[in-house]
C-alpha cells in the first residue's frame, strides 16, 4: 500500500511502519549503550569538581541514572547496530 492509498483510504494505522528487533540483541545493544552513556555522565561531572572532596555524589548518581533512563528511551526509537527483522 502506497502513502498516497493511505492518505485516501485515511488508514493510517495500517501505514505506519513498526520497526521489529529481536529483543536479546535490542537488550544487549541498549544496555551498552547506556553504561557508555551513563560511564560519560558520571565522567563529565566529576571532572568537573576541582576536588574529590567537591564532589556532590548524590547529584551524580542522580544525573548518572537520569542518562541511563534517557538512553534507553532513546534506543526505544531504534538502534542502528541492531538489524531489524523483514516481513516475508
């Protein structure tokens, strides 16, 4: 079915395109991601204290989750390192 039958046919539920992952390779891809993420957070913050005793770590902590969180919500919209499955 073409954009245009579903612009026509107003359908378009049946148009939007789901993207399928196996979910082990999503899960794994994903949570690589979001330790890299959250490894860079807690970096980025650290070093951005002058002294290990300047270091507030319940904001970092708190920040460190926050990016894991976001990361994988971001992955939800699609991983490129993991293929999708086709429809045959």
């Amino acid at each position: 079915m073409s954009w245009k039958d579903c612009k026509l046919n107003r359908k378009e539920e049946m148009c939007m395109k789901i993207k399928k992952y196996a979910f082990k390779s999503w899960l794994k891809a994903a949570s690589i991601r979001a330790l890299k993420t959250m490894a860079q957070s807690a970096i980025g913050m650290i070093g951005a204290s002058t002294m290990i005793q300047d270091v507030n770590w319940i904001m970092i902590v708190s920040s460190v989750v926050l990016a894991g969180v976001l990361s994988v919500l971001t992955s939800i919209a699609g991983l490129p390192e993991v293929p999708e499955l086709t429809e045959e």
